[in-house]
C-alpha cells in the first residue's frame, strides 16, 4: 500500500492541473499574464491536455496501480514543470517556485520501501519555502513592483510577517516527530498566511496566482482530513476503477460541452461573469464526485463505514493512527454515517455475497485455465492434422505443455522393447538442460515402470514420499504425472509432466495431459496410416514394372507384410478353381505346409478365393472354416483375408496372419487391404499381359521367319523343312510331319521332324492327312490318355498344298494354349508356299524376258555398227572414226562417273554423230578443196538433220544430245545453236574432246595426221576455249596414264 503523504501530494497536483485545465477551456481571460502572446487555439489544446492527463493521474492514485503510479507520477513531474518555466517566465517567480517545492516530491521514491526522514519531506520545503518567503517579501520591497504582484503591495510587510513566523513555529514541530503528519498543527500554521495570499489575489480576479496558492493551501489544510489510504482501490478491484472512469469520463465530456457553448456566446465581459459562475460551479462539482463517489463505494461494498463511524456507536473511527478526533472527524464521520446506515440490515447478506463472490472468482480463475488449456490443446489438435513423424509430433505435444504447465520438464518415453528400457523421444521444459537427450531408464523401475506395469496414469503430488520415484536429473522434482500412451492395448509410449513445486497439478491438469496423450497417439495413428499409405503407393509403381509373374506375386507378398505390418502374408493365385502361383513372406512353415496341402479341398481357400472384399478374422482358432490350419505361434490368430480381384472376377487372394506388435487388425489396414488387392491385381494383370505378348512376339517372330524363310527357299523340300521346324518350336511338339502334293494329285516331298532331327522317309499318317486334305478343316485325333495328333491343311484360295500334322504331349494344354497358334502357323505356311511357288515361276518368266531384252539390244546394236559402217564407206576420209570416237568416249565417260545406262547412250550417240551427212550432196562430202561459205551452211545441218532421224527411236532418246549438239563449243561457236560453257549437254561436251583427239591423230586428204603429244597439248590449250576445261583435264589423265592407247588410229 502507498503511504498517504504521497497520495496526498498527488491529489493536490492532480487539484492544480484540473483547476487550470478547467480555466483554459472555460475562463482564459482570467489567465492573460500568463498566456499572453499564445494563440487561442494552443490554449484550447493544452488546456484539454491538463485537464486529460489530471484525470489520468488521479485514476493511478486512486486506483493503487504501482507500475503506472511511477510512469505516471514522473510525468506528472514533467508537465508541472512546464507550467513552473512559464510561470517564472511571465514574472510569477513565487508561484514558479512553489510549485517547483511540489514537483520535487514526485520523483521522489515513496518511502514505503525506504523509511526516509522528515526532511526530506514536502512539509518541511514547505516550512523553508514560508521562512525564505518571508524574508523576501519583509526584506526585498522591489520584489512586488512587478504588475502581477500589485494585489500584495499594500499587505506586503504584514504577509511577510507571517510567511516568516508560521515557518519559524512549525520548523521546530516538525523536525521533533519522525514521521511528519503525525500532528495538524504545523500544517495549519504553514497554511494561515497561504489562505490571505490566496484570498487577495482570487478578490483581485488573477487566478494565476490564486491556482497555485490554492493548490498549497489543500496540501496543508483540507487534503490531512480525507483517508486516502482508505479510499485507494485494490488493484483488482475492477468494478471501483470502472466506476472512477466512468465518472472522469462524464466529467470530460459535461467539461467540454461547456467549453463549447461558453464559446457560442460572444466576447468576454468584465466584472463576475456567468463563465466565471460555469467555472465555479464545475470546479466544486469535479472536486467533490469522485471522493464522494468512493465513499459511499467503500461505504456499501467494503464495511469502510465502519471504520469511519465515532467510537459512540462502537464503529472505532481512526482517520490517523496517532490523530485525535477533531469538529471536522465528527462531521465526515456524520456524513458518513448518514450515507450508510441504511446498509446495516444487508451487512450480513453482504458478506455471504462476498464468500460466494470469492469462490466464483475461484471457479473463473479455473475456468480461465482450463479454458486457456483447452484453446492450446484445440491448437496442438490441429498442428497435429499434418502428416508428422512420431517425434516431431511428440516434441509439438511436450512444447504445448510446456507453455500450458509452466513446468519443469515435460517428456515422451519410447519404450524400447528388445532392451527392457524407455528411451527419451521429446522433451521440453524450463530444465531441459539438465535431462541428456540420450537419457534412458529401465521399464521395471521408477514411476515410468508401474505406469507400464498398471497402464494407468500416476499422479505423485510429493516425490519425497514415493519409494518408486526415480530422479530424472541431478535436481529433484517434487511434482509428478506419469501417463501411458496406449494404443489397441500395446503401450506406445509414456508421457511424464515435473514440477519443482508440491502439489502442482490439479485434476484439469491431469485431464490435460491424458488429452494431450490422446491427440498424441491419434497423430501417431495418422502419421503410420499415412506412411503406410505413402509406402504402398510407391511400390504399386513398382510393381507395375514387374513382368515375371512369379518375381510380382513374391513382391505382392512382401509389400502386403509390411503394409499391413503382419507377420506372415501368404499369396496364392487360381486358373480354373486351380492353385498354380503362390509365394509367402514371412516365417510359418507349419502355417504354410497347411494352406498348401491339398489347396483344392480346402474349404477356407474357397471361402476366400470367393469373397467379393477384404475381411477380418480375430481368431483362426475359433472360427470353423479355418480351425484345421496350424499356426506356429499363437501371435498369428487374427487373420486379414484380401481377394484380387480383376475385372470382376477372383484370380486370387492374399492372407496376411498376425498384426506385428498388436493383437489384431484395424479397419486402417483394412482400409489398406482394398488398395493392395487393387494394386496386385494390376500387377498380377501387367504380368500376364506381358507373356502375353511377349508369346505373341514370339509367334510373330517364328511365323516372319517362316514366311521369309519359305520365300527366299531354293526348292519345295527346303520351304518343307523350314514349315515343319518352326511347328516343331512353335508348338513343343513330340513329332511334326508335312507332305505336300502336286497339282495333279501326286506326292512332291514329305519330312518328319522330332527331336533326333529331320527324317524324310518316315511313316506318315496318310489316313489323317488324306481326310484333313479332304475337309480342308483341321482335323484332332487323342491318341493316347497323354498325347494327341492334330492335322491342319495347307490351302489357300488358288489350291491345296498339302497338310502339317503334330503329335502333341498333352491334350488339354494344346487346346487352350497352342490350336490359334498352330492354325496362324498353317494358314502362313501355306501363304508362304503359294508365295514360294508364285516367286519362283515370276522368277523364270523374269530371266526369260531379261535374256529376250538383251538379245533383242544386242541386235539394235549391231544394226547401229553396220549403219556406222555404211556411213564410213561413203565417206572414205573418216572410216573407223564414229567406232574410235565412241570407244574413246565411253571410257572417258567412266572416268567421269557416268552410269552404265548413259555411257550406253554416249556410245550410241558417238557412233551416229554424223549420221546427218546422208543428207549432204557427195559433190559437198567429197570436195577436195576448201568448202565455199554456201557450202558450209549446208555441211553445218548436218547435226539437225541427223537428230531428226533417230528422233522417235524410244532407244536412241538419250543419245540425241551426242547427235544435234557434237559440234557446240565451249566458247560458243560451235554449231548448230551457238551454245556455251554447261548450257552445253554433258555427253556433247565429252564427245567433243574424244572427236578432236581422234580427229588429230587421224590422217586427212588435207593434213597429216599428228603425234599423240601434240594432239594432247592442242587440246590442253583449247581448255576452256573450245572444249570443258574439267573433262580435258580427266582426258589428260587417261592419256598420260596409258589408258586409250590401244584406241589410237595407227
């Protein structure tokens, strides 16, 4: 509690600030020497600013509020400085310093905690400051000739007078007691010449100097007769601050609707005006509210009336502890007593009222905890929704604790079953630090182990007196709450709660923690279910990618184990109500021996083969269909029965036998079961369809090789062997047979093959191939009880070949495996045959033709060399010049690249370049003097005239450009077009350097013929020019290298 020195001091700060904030709203006329030259709305703004921040420091002092008593009081300190500087600025140095003697006191400490002196107290600055001021205003006339002090000029001397000897009197009173206010006498001196100094300026109407003194005045004289350590609230007395804020607030609000209509009126007037009535009235009415308020507060809820009454009437009134009762005790205590005594008759109800308001407060404050618990136990329930591995879920529940608990350690126990111990998995807490991550203890000992042994939660409120308890640490807890987190029987864990503190748990706490326990074990559920989840998804991919059949129900087996967390799985798959795959996984050899001894008569298998979905058995023992299987152990009881089922139909079932670390099987793994059922059979699915195909691909393979095989065949015999063999593959035959007959009815080859080889003058079953001939249909004999003979016949729509037979192993296997095969096989074989037979006729029609073809062009070319020979007996001068040309031309054509075809044209072409000289007059051909210009535009025709009569010759198409073009050159002045360079045809261009060359080193009726060097070098010089400088230089190479030498005209 605040001592009531320091309450008061605050009250009469608190008097002052409101007093000048209602002046600056409501009468600021009355405050011109002290705000002059401030703008009107400035004054507006701090007058509203006191007035707010003195209701907040009267709401701290009353209110008891320590933290923001000192925040407050300091401000407070702050703002009466402000005022101190310009009081002392506009000439009021005694106002300035006495509100500075004020001030002071605000900062400092209440000397509740340090028990100070009595002169280090307002009081005795007070009695300095009255002793100092007397001197002043005795001694220092000039003081007073200052206008704000003209009011003090006739009472100067007579103040002073008693400003010195009122201080004088009650220096030596106070300085005797040890606690000031012990005694009212020296306040009552110190305030006598205060009250004339206040009356002469509040008559003079400067209230700036009457606030102050004012303010003084209430310290001393009024504010000693009000208890205030009384009328201070308990800081959790919510109703009280309520009700003194209520009050400042109307307070405020009636302040500054005043403020506002004095504002509406017009200019201020002189004299006592209707503000001044406004501001006297609301200065009583704010001065008096809230202290009466209190009292009848007091009075009414906390039997304050009683300690105020006088002891007549047996109330023992004490305002102070050492005060005698005054004339103005007995009239508060009147008042007082006036206020309450209607509240006599209820007293008692009031206090039952206040038992049952204490124990409401009770439940709220459990409530409020365990309302506070619930919304950290609503938020750990939703972290926990994620999927989260065991610890971190763990450490997120002992965090929640942690912050809802306050306690010291709270951790979760893992048991390690193999080693007998409880391993640490999370742990949080004030003294973590002290507890190694790695800390382990036994199962048998400490509270841990009777909470494993009874699967109860232990509550131990003092573990001094526990002989179980184990310390955790090196410190000892003295609190404790051990709880199981039990899951389907099986103890998943522990969860341990420690306090330093006796008895620091509650019920609510205990039912927390087992919540929590609960979420936990929920998390860790979800968590397991969905990584089961996740795990089975990822090796159905897997599974997918499996293509032996046998290898896909083995790993079926193994997912199932450990999805399903069983100790034993076993896979079997059904063809025809028959069991002919299974695979296991696990160890149970006499649980195995039994589900594969006699499968067919095993009335559970069927039961199970024919179950639409998963289902559960909680003993095999007990349940009829299944009591004669043996289990090697009474862990595999509970069983989980899985049908696979693919398009609507079972091929299988999956048995999964013993829950690990449980007793039985959930609805989570049964759950899991549909998806893993639907998984195998897509496996199981992806399998079959793979040999599937891959014996389709296999058929296709033979059946390619066969036809391939029967068409590139030299003879019937060998397209004979080729059939059978593949038959003999195809089908895993013992034997297989073919004979193939003529048109005509007759045998053209036959062959048995088996596994000795190939054997053509084996038996052959002719009545079975005769009747297959005959109905052209397959034909299926059984032979023995183990084998059987099929025949098909070789036919196509053009004729029947002849017909395969097989001898078959087993009957049954060759009707549902091989018939569609061995049919393919036939009806391919005899494609190929008829194909075989068709080629090889096309083949003999083909050598027939192409030997008609070269006969036929070995005539067309002879009658091209006898035309050549008749042309070069007609003109003596060039015999044997096209046959030399044309031999030149076709290898220096090969030396070029050309191709057999145009080298051909090249010949023929060469061969009948002049054939148009049969168009040209003897007298012209055979001149022996040089040609007139008439005569050489006759001689130039001749290429034209020999193009137009081989044109229409389809075989001499390609050889017209030797014929109109031989006589172009390269720089175009050749005739009969003029043409140039490429625009030239390749074969004319080769021609020409062939027909020069045989030109020169041939002899003419004009020249001699030259030597084969000067006729190479005028045709490297005429590269370019006359002739295609690249085919000169192939002709220079063929030349040089040896190769026309033969062709040279001798």
């Amino acid at each position: 509690m605040i001592r009531a020195p320091r309450i008061k001091l605050e009250i009469t700060l608190t008097l002052f600030l409101a007093l000048m904030g209602q002046t600056l709203l409501l009468i600021p006329h009355r405050q011109e020497s002290l705000t002059s030259g401030i703008p009107p709305l400035l004054i507006t703004i701090v007058g509203i600013a006191t007035w707010v921040f003195s209701r907040w420091l009267k709401i701290t002092a009353i209110t008891n509020t320590h933290n923001e008593r000192r925040l407050t009081s300091y401000a407070a300190g702050a703002a009466i400085g402000l005022f101190v500087f310009r009081y002392i600025q506009t000439g009021f140095i005694i106002e300035g310093i006495l509100l500075a003697l004020l001030a002071i006191n605000l900062f400092i400490p209440s000397s509740r905690q340090m028990d100070m002196p009595a002169r280090f107290t307002g009081d005795l600055a007070i009695t300095l400051g009255n002793i100092a001021l007397g001197i002043i205003l005795t001694l220092t006339p000039r003081l007073l000739l200052t206008p704000v002090y003209v009011p003090l000029l006739n009472w100067q001397t007579e103040l002073g007078i008693t400003f010195f000897l009122s201080g004088l009197y009650a220096l030596p009173l106070l300085i005797r007691k040890k606690r000031p206010g012990a005694s009212s006498l020296p306040r009552y001196l110190l305030a006598v010449p205060w009250a004339g100094y206040t009356l002469l300026f509040l008559l003079s109407g400067r209230l700036v100097s009457g606030l102050a003194a004012f303010s003084l005045l209430f310290y001393l004289a009024a504010s000693h007769h009000l208890p205030w350590q009384r009328l201070v609230l308990s800081p959790n007395d919510r109703m009280g601050r309520r009700l003194i804020q209520t009050l400042h607030t109307i307070e405020t609000i009636l302040l500054f609707m005043l403020a506002g209509l004095l504002s509406l009126t017009g200019p201020i007037g002189g004299g006592f005006s209707a503000r001044d009535a406004v501001w006297i009235f609301f200065a009583v009415l704010a001065s008096t509210t809230t202290t009466g308020a209190l009292v009848a507060y007091h009075a009414i809820l906390n039997k304050f009336s009683t300690s105020l009454l006088p002891t007549e009437v047996n109330l023992n009134l004490s305002l102070n502890d050492n005060a005698k009762t005054t004339f103005v005790n007995q009239i508060l205590a009147s008042f007082i007593s006036r206020l309450s005594k209607h509240e006599f008759n209820v007293f008692a109800r009031l206090q039952t009222f206040e038992s049952k308001i204490l124990e409401i407060e009770k439940q709220l404050t459990l409530e409020k905890k365990r309302v506070n618990q619930l919304i950290l136990l609503n938020e750990l329930s939703r972290q926990l929704e994620t999927q989260l591995d065991q610890p971190v879920a763990a450490q997120l529940a002992v965090n929640m604790l942690e912050r809802a608990l306050n306690c010291a350690l709270a951790i979760v126990f893992q048991p390690v079953t193999n080693r007998r111990q409880f391993k640490v998995m999370a742990m949080a807490g004030t003294h973590i630090n002290t507890l190694p991550p790695s800390y382990s203890q036994s199962m048998q000992s400490g509270v841990l182990g009777r909470t494993a042994r009874q699967r109860k939660t232990q509550v131990v409120q003092d573990t001094r007196l526990d002989a179980d308890y184990v310390c955790l640490s090196e410190q000892r807890f003295l609190s404790e709450i051990s709880v199981p987190i039990i899951h389907r029987g099986h103890l998943k864990g522990i969860l341990v709660v420690d306090s330093e503190k006796i008895a620091a748990f509650s019920s609510i706490d205990v039912e927390m923690i087992e919540a929590v326990a609960a979420e936990l074990i929920r998390a860790w559920e979800r968590s397991s279910y969905q990584q089961r989840l996740t795990d089975l998804i990822q090796a159905g991919i897997s599974l997918s990618t499996l293509l032996n059949l046998q290898t896909a129900i083995t790993k079926i087996a193994n997912v199932s184990r450990k999805t399903l967390e069983a100790q034993f799985t076993f896979v079997a798959l059904f063809d025809n109500d028959k069991l002919n795959h299974t695979a296991h996984a696990g160890t149970a050899p006499e649980l195995l021996n039994s589900l594969l001894s006699n499968p067919s008569e095993n009335a559970f298998l069927q039961i199970a083969i024919s179950a639409s979905r998963p289902f559960r058995i909680r003993d095999v023992r007990k349940h009829k269909p299944t009591h004669q299987l043996h289990l090697d152990n009474p862990r595999l009881r509970s069983l989980l029965v899985i049908p696979i089922r693919l398009h609507r139909r079972n091929i299988g079932v999956v048995l999964a036998f013993g829950k690990q670390d449980e007793v039985f099987f959930s609805e989570n793994d049964e759950s899991l079961a549909g998806l893993l059922s639907s998984q195998a059979a897509a496996a199981i699915e992806s399998a079959w369809l793979y040999q599937e195909l891959r014996n389709t691909l296999q058929t296709t393979t033979l059946l390619f090789h066969l036809s391939s095989g029967v068409i590139q065949a030299e003879g019937i015999d060998q397209a004979a062997k080729i059939v059978a063999e593949t038959a003999f593959h195809l089908a895993n035959a013992k034997q297989v047979g073919i004979a193939l007959f003529t048109t005509e009815k007759t045998l053209e080859t036959q062959l048995v093959v088996d596994h000795l080889g190939i054997h053509h003058s084996a038996k052959q079953p002719y009545d079975l191939i005769e009747k297959t001939c005959l109905s052209g249909q397959r034909v299926f004999i059984p032979s023995t009880q183990d084998s059987a003979r099929v025949c098909y016949p070789l036919q196509t729509p053009l004729r029947n070949y002849g017909a395969l037979w097989l001898e078959i192993p087993n009957a049954n296997q060759f009707s549902s495996r091989y018939s569609s095969n061995l049919q393919a096989l036939a009806n391919q074989a005899a494609v190929a045959l008829e194909r075989a037979i068709l080629l090889a006729e096309s083949r003999q029609q083909a050598q027939a033709l192409e030997n008609a073809y070269q006969e036929m062009e070995k005539t067309y070319d002879q009658t091209l060399t006898a035309l050549t020979f008749a042309l070069d007996v007609r003109d003596r001068e060039t015999r044997g010049h096209s046959l030399r040309v044309a031999q030149i031309a076709s290898r220096l054509g090969q030396a070029l690249g050309l191709s057999e075809r145009q080298i051909k044209a090249l010949e023929r072409g060469a061969l009948l370049h002049d054939i148009g000289k049969i168009g040209i007059s003897d007298t012209i051909l055979h001149k022996p003097a040089p040609l007139t210009e008439a005569e050489w535009e006759i001689m130039r025709m001749h290429p034209e005239i020999g193009a137009r009569i081989v044109e229409g010759i389809p075989f001499l198409e390609e050889s017209l450009p030797v014929i109109r073009y031989h006589q172009e050159r390269w720089d175009g002045s050749g005739y009969p077009i003029g043409l140039q360079k490429n625009d030239i045809p390749l074969m004319a261009r080769i021609f020409a350097v062939a027909d020069v060359f045989d030109a020169l080193t041939s002899a003419r009726p004009y020249r001699k013929k030259v030597t084969v060097e000067k006729a190479l070098a005028y045709i490297k010089n005429q590269a370019g020019i006359l002739l295609d400088p690249e085919i000169v230089a192939v002709f220079i190479a063929l030349a040089e290298e040896g190769k026309i030498k033969d062709l040279i005209n001798t």
